[in-house]
C-alpha cells in the first residue's frame, strides 16, 4: 500500500512539474545563430559567437569580406562543422521547447501583462506586444517562462520585456515563422524560430537569436549573451497568473490532487470496516 502511495505521487508531481530546456553547449556559445544568411546595418554588437548553417553568406560583419561595421566579440563560423554542430542542438532544443506542455493559452497582446515562472504560454497563430510585458519569477529566480507561438512573434516600436527576478537564459520564445523586434525595442530570453529573425533598427536583445532555416537580419542592435545555457529551477506555474483566475490551479496541479486523494482513499480502504463496526 505504501510503494502505491508513493508511486502515485511520484507520478503525480512528474506530471505537475515543467520539464526543463536547456540549450546545446555549442549552440549556447552563440548570441546570433542563422540557417542560410546574417546579415547586418549599421554598428551592430553581438557579444559571443555569430553564425550560418547550411547557408554562408553573412554581410555586414567585420572580419568577413566585404565587412564592415558590424562586431562580434566571439568567433564568426560560416558552414563549419561548429556552426552544423549548432544547428543540430538548436533543433532538438526547438523540438523540447514544442514538446512542452501548456499551462495556459494567450491569444492577445502581450503588452500590460504579468507572466509567472514555471508557465508555458501557447498561442495557437500570431503574437504581438505593444508597450511593456512583465515575467516575473520572484517565486523561483532560477526557473523558466516558455512562450510557444504558432507563427509569428512582432514587437512594437519601443516596446520592452520586464524580467523581475529572472534570468534571460531561462525565457524562450518559441516561434512557429519568422520573429521581428520593432526599433529601439528591448527584449529578453532566448528566440528560437523555424523560420527568420529580424531585429529592426535600434533594438536591443538580452538573449540569442537562434534561427532554423533562414534568415537573422541587423540592424545597428546590441545583443548580449546570456552567459548560462538555462535549465535551471522548474514547477508549475504561480496562481493568478494569466490564463489562471486568482487562486485557481493550473490542469498539472489538479492531477496532482487528484491523485493523492485516490492514494488517500486506498489507504483508508481497509480502515473504514472497522471504523464502521465501533459505531
């Protein structure tokens, strides 16, 4: 009876918590990862690595003709086994980040909107944010918030991401197409698109920008690696947050009660005959 209680719960808490994502190591060494061209404007930054696989054309770079301004403070990998290698991690990431499953669905804007840790936000086509979306992890500053959207993501011009308490690494925005940040937008986490990338003039990234099969375009941005690879912390979303009412559980978090009652009542199964015969 006690290995079944056990299991139960076992079960019960595997299904309530997030799996956590957590990118390749040789993927995570990029701030700019594309799939045919990088292509760049103006005095764009890129801190860590830049990149192309299967494609080699990346313009606008210094260090690759025919050059200019653009700056990478890691190493430029043009069709190389590394850049390959990349590719590769930032598929299985891409497909563990889809596997996850939703704790809530968003379909509106984002903008003027709190998220909380541990929640897997799915919205079926396009998502949009105009002015400033919060996620806040205070609950857990080492767990995730996992965007999944079914085509395209669009920033408005001066939009921002507002991270309390959390960590760029642990943010990702998947994005079923092509993602664009609006000018002199900034945005955090990690974006992995099927599709392209474009960062419009003036933008900022604290995160990646990680593109399947084509395009990332610059455009005089600054993009700051995050220095750690994510995966860290985890669980279920905090109540009240959106898709939540205050004080209402996620689907995870009902299953888990569900299951620890059916334990309970297992256990008292043999008791209550004789509670019964007291009377």
């Amino acid at each position: 009876m006690h290995k079944l209680i056990a299991l139960l719960s076992w079960v019960a808490l595997s299904v309530g918590l997030n799996a956590q994502i957590t990118l390749g190591t040789t993927v995570g060494t990029f701030g700019v990862l594309a799939g045919s061209t990088v292509t760049s404007t103006g005095n764009t930054l890129v801190s860590g690595n830049l990149g192309v696989s299967p494609g080699t054309a990346i313009t606008g770079i210094t260090g690759i003709a025919p050059g200019g301004p653009g700056i990478v403070s890691g190493t430029i990998h043009s069709a190389d086994a590394f850049a390959a290698t990349a590719q590769s991690e930032l598929t299985a990431a891409y497909n563990a980040v889809a596997g996850t499953a939703s704790t809530a669905t968003w379909n509106t804007d984002l903008g003027g909107n709190t998220f909380y840790v541990g929640g897997v936000y799915t919205a079926s086509s396009s998502l949009g944010l105009t002015g400033t979306v919060t996620l806040n992890c205070t609950s857990n500053p080492n767990g995730q918030i996992i965007f999944q959207i079914g085509s395209t993501l669009t920033t408005a011009s001066g939009s921002s991401v507002n991270l309390v308490n959390c960590l760029p690494a642990n943010v990702f925005w998947l994005v079923g197409t092509s993602a664009t940040i609006g000018t002199a937008s900034s945005f955090y986490g990690n974006i992995l698109a099927q599709d392209a990338i474009t960062l419009t003039t003036g933008a900022t990234l604290h995160g990646r920008a990680l593109a399947r099969t084509a395009a990332v375009t610059l455009d005089t941005n600054a993009i700051t690696m995050p220095a750690t690879l994510g995966g860290t912390g985890g669980g279920p979303p905090v109540p009240g947050g959106p898709g939540l009412p205050p004080g209402a559980a996620p689907s995870s978090l009902i299953l888990v009660a569900i299951a620890l009652v059916c334990a309970g009542i297992y256990g008292t199964r043999k008791r209550l005959p004789k509670l019964m015969g007291r009377n």
